[in-house]
C-alpha cells in the first residue's frame, strides 16, 4: 500500500485539487446547457411563428369580412335603385326581398366580425358596426315606404341629404377600416420579416457557440482528462506487483451535440414553413386582387387555373361550374394534368350530395365520386363551391404521391388551401355573375328579352363608327306591328303583351349573331345589321314579314287575329351618314309601307322620299334620338 499511493499521487500533479470525477461531471454539464439552450430557443421559435400566424389569420378574417361587407353593401345599393327604378311595388318587390335578405346578412356578418375582432381594431369595427347598423335601418325604412306607401316616396326617402349622410358616413368607415387592416398586414408582415431575422441571428450565434464549445470541450478533454488517464496508465505499466484491485473508468461520456442537430433542424423547418406560409399568403391575397378584377367569368376561370397551379404545385385540379338549367355542371377549367370531364351531373360528386367537402382516401371506407377518371388512385378532395347559400360549382383537387406513401399531413395541408381557395373563388364568380346580371338588366327590354333603347343608342354610335372607319354598308330595319292597338282594346294588355314576345321571339331567332334586334318602344322594333347591304337587309325583311304572319298566338284558349307587320329599310351611307339620318329613312320607309296597306317592306331611296310627307309614327323615335346623335357642323 505504501507503494501504491504514491502512483496515486502522481496521477493529480500539484495536489488533488480537483478530482477525475469532478472534471467528468463538468464537462457533462457544460455539454448538457447547449442542448438545454437549443430546446429553449426552438420552442421560443415555435411560440413567435404561432403568434406571427395568429396574427396574419386574424388580419386575412378581417380583410375577409371587410371583402364581404362591401359586397353586401354594392349588392344592397343595387336593390335599392331596382326600387327606386321601379313603377310600383309589385315590380320592386324582389328587389325589396333580395334587400331585405342582404341586410339581414350584412348584420349577421358586422355581428361575428365584432365578435371576433383583434383588440387593436376593436374601435373601428365598433365604429362600422354603428354605421352599418344605421344603413340597414334605413334602407329597412326604404323597403317598408315603398310597401306601404309607394316607390316614389322610397325614391324620394332614398334621395335625401341623410341617405347620402350615412352612406358617406358607412363609407368613411369602410375606408378606415380597410386602411387600418392594409396597416394591420404590413405590421404583421414586418414582424414576421424581424423574426425571421432574429431567427437567422440565433441561429447563427448559436452555431457559433456550438463550435466554440466543441473546440473547448476537445481542449478540456485533452488537457483534463486524457492527461490523468496516460499518466495513470503509466504509473501502472510501472507496476511490477501489486495485489490492489483498481477500476479506473477513463471512458470519456458523449456530450449530446444530437440535441444541437434537433434544435438545429427545428430551426430549419421553422424558416422553411414560415417561407412557405408567407408565400401563401401572397398569393392568396393576389388571387383575391386578380378575381376582384375580372371582367368576365372566363377571364376568372383562367385565373383560378394560374393561381391554383402555383398555390398547389403538386396537386392536379379542375373546376366544374354550374350550368344556368342547374341540372349538369359543365367543365371550367383545370391545371397541373388534371383530368376534366365536358360535363357532370350533380349526383355523381358525393360531396355535391353531402352538401360538403369529401376527401377519398382519408377513411378506412371510402366510395369513389362516378366523375373522377378510374385511372386515378390518389387521394382527392372535392370540395362545393357556395355563395350566399346556394352551390355555384365544384373544385376538385387530386393529391399525388407519385407511388409514394400518401403523405397525410401535406394532404390535409392542401385540402386547407382549397377551402380557403374555393371560398374566395365563390365570392368572385359571385361579383362576376351579379355584375353580369346587372349590366344585362340595363341593356334588355322586361318584356320581350331584345336589347333596349338604350342598348341600341349606344350600338348605333359605335356601329357606325367602325362602318364609317372600315368603309362598310350598316342596314338598319324599322319595324311596327300592324293595327297593334286592336289587341289592346279588343282583347287586353295582356293579349298584347303576348303579341309583342311573339315577334319579339321572331326577331331573335332569325337574325344573325351579330344582328341587334332592339325594341325601341310600344310596338316598335328596330334591327341593326352590320355589314349587310340593300339586297341582304330587304332578303332579311321579307322573311321576318312571312315569319310573323305564320304566327299564331293563342290567349284564354282562342287563337288571336293573324299578326303582320310592317317594316321599312334603310342603308348606311346611301340613306344617309348618321345613325338619325339613317333611322328617319327606314321610318319614312315603313310610313310608306304602311299607306300602301301594310304588312310589307319598303326600302327608302330618295326618289321614293317625300319631304312634305306626315310622319306620326316616328315623331316620338326623333325626338329621343335627335339629341342622342345630334353633332354639331363643325365637327360633321
């Protein structure tokens, strides 16, 4: 023994100030704080994205409900000028249901946004929810005036300084609003960047570290436990005997640098996701610019396709669009390879017929929708297109795997975006369909479904325009229904408005796509025919002529008296340069046909004009379309 301590002492030069197993536990310790640093770094990187992603959510639902509550608003004013342009209640009276839904819905929508509002907007939101509050009153008081009372005295209510004083009012807001919530985005996109930064900061101290410490720990372990271990190894090669049983532990304990690599990758994925979602929120919030945009429901169509290809690179796609019969959706579009039917009827989507989104693939039993292609053995999701209650379409989404494991996960992931996708495509077909509506109601006459006065002023100007320009013959056809008056006193308004949609049908059905059959007014027609001459319009004429004497028209189960018309014939540029020239022609023609006992055509020509000639049927025609055309000398 008094051998043996002495081999001991050697072991810890200058004393045993510090013990082998001191060192140990030291350096297991300071290994141990990265992993533990690492951990609390990732889950503070955790917590900052799901606060940045709480905030980008609340903003997108506020920017959401704002998108919402001015459709409302735009679709609300338009119901009030259907009352206003309306001659009496029973015509306003969709109007007024429609309004009145809208507005049930505008408050429904100011309710749940108040309710779920970020602090920071809380006054605005309170500040619009007054407005709006103070709109739907009334526009509730307009609707009840016109019931009660008359559309006159809802048109007067509505043109008044307080309808202009709330609606500017509901207008202001929705301006600060919007203004606010353009902030709200900027602020949160400036705070994902700055963490984004941070991130890149920590990570890059913390790899810092991480090679600090390792060189450190490598001089540590030299310097602190590999010299003792030799020297104790040493010392005991020195040992010729000795009858002591020594168990030295000289393994060196791994440090857990596993832990950095973890930390490490959660910071990776961290960045990769925040990437990810800042790109998805941009092109969401262009997708919701460009549909707003869109002029016409193929435009969007196409758009929808640009976007989705890109929002979901590695999920095939189409839309399927119901038609007006709404028995078949017919195809609209689709992208990234997917494969679309010409048309499909609604009972072959489960989820048309669920009334909601259906994922094959996601069930232990699933049933495959009869208008996905058999050859598709992906998961795919359909997913019903609504707006304001009603299925509008279909958007169909397939995931692929490309023969790999489906990756749930990523599917659930797209399946979020579709949703979010199809909500925002609904409210733009929506716009597209109701801005339609719109310009189609101030373009068609109610009664006959041909284009109307107006349409056809602003035909006129533009016709001859290109006529003039291309150097091209522009026939215009001035049509009037015979002893009309007779089947208005004889047999009532309403036989006569049956007369009227028969030759209104007549007129559309036999001229061609690029003919503009127009009713001017009363019984009056009037076809404007680009490019046709003299010989076609006449050849036209006659048959319209023999086409409305074939009519019959049965009312309270008796045929009417045999319809005829007459119509006179004019043509741009012998007839004159103008569009009121051009008219006052064809009207002097049909004059001529009708002294010469209807029921014929005439063609005017200057030997057959007769300048001291009555014109009664075309006074009312002159008169509306004289300041319409007029052009001043100079310019002519």
């Amino acid at each position: 023994m008094n051998q043996v301590r002495p081999v001991f002492q050697s072991l810890a030069p200058g004393g045993a100030r510090y013990s082998l197993k001191t060192r140990l536990y030291s350096i297991i310790a300071f290994l141990g704080l990265l992993p533990i640093l690492g951990v609390a770094l990732a889950l503070l990187a955790v917590e900052l994205s799901r606060h940045d992603d709480a905030a980008l959510d609340r903003a997108a639902r506020g920017t959401i409900n704002l998108e919402r509550v001015n459709g409302l608003v735009y679709a609300v004013v338009m119901e009030s000028r259907g009352i206003y342009m309306s001659a009496d209640w029973t015509a306003a009276e969709p109007f007024g249901r429609n309004l009145t839904r809208q507005l049930g819905e505008l408050q429904d929508v100011a309710r749940a946004w108040k309710a779920d509002v970020i602090a920071s907007q809380q006054s605005n939101i309170e500040d619009l929810a007054e407005r709006i509050d103070q709109f739907v009153r009334f526009r509730t008081e307009l609707v009840r005036l016109g019931k009660e009372e008359s559309t006159a005295a809802a048109r007067a209510f509505g043109d008044n300084d307080a309808n202009r004083t709330v609606r500017t009012a509901l207008n202001n807001s929705l301006h600060t609003v919007a203004r606010a919530y353009e902030q709200e985005i900027a602020r949160a996109r400036s705070q994902v960047e700055a963490d984004e930064r941070y991130f890149l900061t920590i990570l890059l101290a913390v790899a810092t570290l991480g090679a600090i410490a390792l060189a450190g720990g490598l001089l540590f372990v030299k310097a602190g436990l590999m010299a003792p271990v030799l020297r104790m190894r040493d010392s005991m090669l020195r040992l010729a005997q000795g009858d002591l049983d020594l168990a030295i532990d000289g393994r060196q304990r791994a440090h857990e640098l596993a832990e950095m690599a973890r930390a490490v990758e959660v910071f990776h994925t961290t960045l990769v996701e925040r990437q990810k979602r800042n790109r998805e929120t941009r092109l969401l919030s262009d997708l919701n610019e460009w549909l707003q945009s869109c002029n016409s429901l193929g435009e969007l169509y196409q758009m929808v396709a640009e976007f989705l290809g890109r929002l979901l690179p590695g999920c095939a796609g189409s839309l399927y669009i119901y038609a007006n019969s709404r028995d078949v959706l017919e195809s609209a579009n689709a992208w990234n390879g997917g494969k679309i039917m010409p048309a499909m009827h609604p009972d072959d989507c489960w989820g048309l017929r669920r009334g909601r989104p259906y994922t094959f693939g996601q069930n232990e039993i699933d049933f495959r929708c009869s208008h996905v292609d058999p050859s598709v053995t992906s998961e795919y999701c359909c997913i019903p297109i609504l707006a304001h209650g009603e299925t509008i379409g279909l958007l169909n989404l397939e995931f692929r795997s490309n023969g790999e494991k489906p990756n749930k996960e990523a599917s659930a992931e797209q399946r979020r975006l579709g949703l979010v996708c199809a909500e925002q495509i609904s409210l733009a077909i929506a716009n597209v369909k109701l801005r339609d509506q719109l310009r189609d109601q101030s373009i068609r006459d109610v009664l006959t479904g041909l284009f109307n006065r107006r349409y056809m002023l602003e035909t006129c100007r533009r016709e001859f325009s290109r006529a003039a320009r291309a150097a091209q013959s522009i026939s215009m056809l001035s049509i009037d229904v015979d002893h009309f008056k007779k089947y208005n006193d004889n047999h009532g308004h309403d036989a006569g408005d049956m007369v009227l949609r028969a030759v209104g049908n007549c007129l559309e059905n036999l001229f061609r796509n690029e003919d503009i059959p127009c009713r001017f007014g009363g019984e009056e027609f009037v076809v404007i025919m680009p490019g046709a001459d003299a010989a076609a319009a006449l050849r036209r004429a006659e048959q319209l002529r023999s086409k409305v004497e074939d009519i019959v028209v049965r009312y309270l189960e008796k045929n009417l008296p045999r319809i005829t018309v007459s119509i006179g014939v004019a043509v741009f540029p012998d007839a004159g340069d103008n569009p009121q020239a051009v008219l006052k022609a064809a009207d002097q023609a049909l004059y001529r046909a009708k002294e010469k006992g209807r029921n014929r055509v005439e063609l005017s020509g200057a030997a057959a004009l007769d300048a001291d000639a009555p014109e009664p049927h075309s006074v009312a025609m002159h008169r509306v379309l004289a300041p319409s055309f007029y052009v001043p000398a100079g310019e002519q």
